[in-house]
C-alpha cells in the first residue's frame, strides 16, 4: 500500500473519532500501525488472538472510547463467536479494519488465501455485519467517517473489506 | 469452600469497582446477590476478561475485577500472555475453578481437574501476583488486597462442585437492558458521553 493511503485510513480513523485499536499485525495494512503508534490520538493494543482482540475493544468501548479491531481476513473466521455473543447479541459498537487478502482485487493473492477470502462476504453475511469493500482511496475519509457513524447507530460491529489498491 | 460463599463475602465490599462476569452459575449467584450497576455480566464463554482489559486500559482510575470460571479461561488462554504484556494495575481476576464443565449436568472434568494450573501459566505469561486459594480464608484474605491494592492479580480460587445456582431464580433482565444500565452508570460516573444517539 502507498503510504499515502495508510496515512489517509489512519487520519480517518482518527477524524471518526476511533481512539482505540487492538490489533494481530498482518501484511497487507501494517503501514497504518507505526503511523497509529505514534498519534497520541490512538490507543494501541496487541493481541494474540482476534477472539481477544473482539472483546478487549468491547471493553474498552463499552468504557467509552470508540474502538477498532484491526486483522487479516482470517481473524473475521477466528473472532466470529466473540463477534455473535458480544458484538451483536450484547451490541457493542466497534469498526472492524479488514484486510481482504483472497479476494478478487487482492493483489497478493495465491491459493493460500483464495478460499477464505472469497467466503469472507459471505461469512460477514451470515453473522449480518455491515460491510463495505473498498478497493482504492476514492470517498476513502468518508467510507470510514460512514462505517464509524453506522456502528454507534446500531451498536454493533461494521467492517471495512481493503483489498486492490491497499493490497499492493 | 464453594462460590457462593465467596461472592456473599464480596458482594457487598463492591463500591464503585466495575465487575465483569462469565457464563453460567457465577452468572446467576453474582447476579442474586449484587444488583450493583456496576455489574457486568455478559453471559458468554471466553469473553469476560478480555472485556474487562479493555475497561481496565480506558478507566485507568477504575478498579475491574473480572470473574472467570476454569471452562471459560482455559477457551481463551491467548488472554493470559496478552494480559501480562499489559499489565493493568487495576485489574483484579478472579477464576472460580470448580474442575468441572457443570454446564454439561454430567460433571465432565475440566484440564484443571487434572495437571494443569492455571496460576502457573498466568505466572509465566508475566502476571507475577497470581496464586491458587482453597479456603475461605485465603479467598477473603486476596479479595481484600485486590480491592485495596493498585496492581494486577490473577487468584484461581478452587471451588467444590454446586448445582445451587440451579435454585436461584433468574433475572428478568434481558442482556442488552443489563448492558444499558451499565453504561449509563458509567456514564454518569465516569461523567462522559458512552451511547451516542447520533453516530
């Protein structure tokens, strides 16, 4: 991904008001951790598992701070009980920052990441989250600014599919 | 010692410490005996303390305690290293170990029932006050310090098989009125905007 394009998600984010990301680091997006690391804007929180990355950023949301899960595809897969129990059944707002490795426009892609990446929609379909997939930088801001809105309005999860242009 | 005899211990030490809470017969004691708005009881396996690091890292002034049970912790072991790289000083864990899946009515033993030791893995992954209770009195003697001191604890507390629970009638309240008070009692508290009618 261009650097450019990892500062314009990470100024987003912080122009949503995000102002707190567990994250289990990936290839795809990684540029927008250094940058969130240094924002005093963001509080940041490694994870070992995505599971736990869904429920610590339901605590600290559910404490007031809004909050964002960022992960490769595969963590949607690893996380979706804590997504079902926590994010919609006890709703809790929070943006899901989803690396769409696998997909159509992923430009990374092989057959290590083909099959889950192409049941990822379906997967976020079946657990009924809203999600936008977004290709390039075009209308990037108000993508989040959108998905950020959408998620205190229902309080529940609302995820973000990167794929071409933030694969490369 | 049992954990209802804990929990009437700690119920009404509780001020404004915030209580995040698991599944199953700890749900339904702690809920009988606490309608602290405090209280937050979220009803699913696995959950309950990564949703009380994240409260512990955001409310920094706020006491969390977190109540577990062996099931539950041992679904979401990848807490435990996360928890010692963190480190809140003001999350308390408490894991009610009765060595047993008792959901499952047939008593089928937990790993903890067998060799391992659920301390001894909070103490590797880096939470240095992590100890085992088997006695009331070491149980009040931990709840006591957890409430009074400003530093990370991690108490398994081994607990005797119970079916009391099942006695217990349950709350009307449904989950999401449950989450709504706690946020508005941490709103108020905590004097900050949390639900927001507007995005």
């Amino acid at each position: 991904m261009e650097t450019e394009l990892a500062r314009r998600i990470v100024a987003g984010l912080r122009e949503a008001g995000i102002g707190f990301v567990s994250y289990l680091p990936e290839t795809r997006l990684s540029q927008i951790l250094p940058l969130m690391r240094e924002d005093p804007s963001f509080m940041l929180v490694p994870v070992a598992n995505e599971s736990e990355g869904v429920s610590i950023a339901a605590g600290a949301a559910l404490g007031g701070r809004p909050a964002a899960v960022y992960m490769e595809g595969s963590g949607v897969y690893v996380s979706s009980y804590n997504l079902l129990v926590i994010g919609k059944r006890l709703g809790v707002p929070m943006l899901l920052i989803v690396a769409h490795y696998g997909s159509l426009m992923d430009r990374r892609n092989s057959f290590l990441y083909a099959a889950p990446g192409l049941h990822l929609p379906g997967n976020l379909e079946s657990l009924n989250i809203p999600y936008e997939v977004l290709e390039d930088g075009q209308h990037l801001e108000n993508k989040i600014k959108g998905a950020v809105q959408l998620m205190h309005a229902i309080k529940q999860p609302v995820a973000l599919l990167f794929t071409g242009d933030f694969t490369v | 010692m049992n954990r209802y005899e804990c929990f009437e211990f700690l119920a009404p030490l509780i001020k404004d410490e915030l209580i995040v809470g698991s599944l199953s017969g700890q749900r339904v004691e702690w809920g009988h005996l606490s309608q602290h708005e405090g209280n937050l009881l979220v009803a699913c396996m696995g959950g309950a303390l990564g949703i009380g690091i994240g409260l512990a890292l955001v409310l920094p002034n706020r006491k969390v305690l977190v109540f577990e049970s062996d099931g539950s912790m041992l679904l979401s072991l990848y807490n435990l290293p996360t928890l010692g790289s963190l480190q809140p000083s003001n999350l308390a864990v408490f894991v009610f170990d009765n060595e047993i899946y008792s959901g499952t009515r047939i008593s089928e033993p937990t790993a903890t029932a067998g060799k391992t030791d659920l301390a001894a893995v909070a103490r590797d992954c880096g939470i240095a006050q992590s100890t085992t209770v088997r006695d009331l009195n070491s149980f009040q003697r931990e709840a006591k310090a957890a409430l009074e001191q400003n530093s990370l604890r991690f108490v398994v507390c081994k607990v005797d098989q119970t079916t009391g629970h099942r006695q217990i009638r349950r709350s009307n309240e449904d989950l999401s009125e449950h989450k709504y008070r706690f946020v508005r009692y941490l709103e108020r508290t905590e004097s900050k905007e949390i639900f927001r009618g507007r995005g």
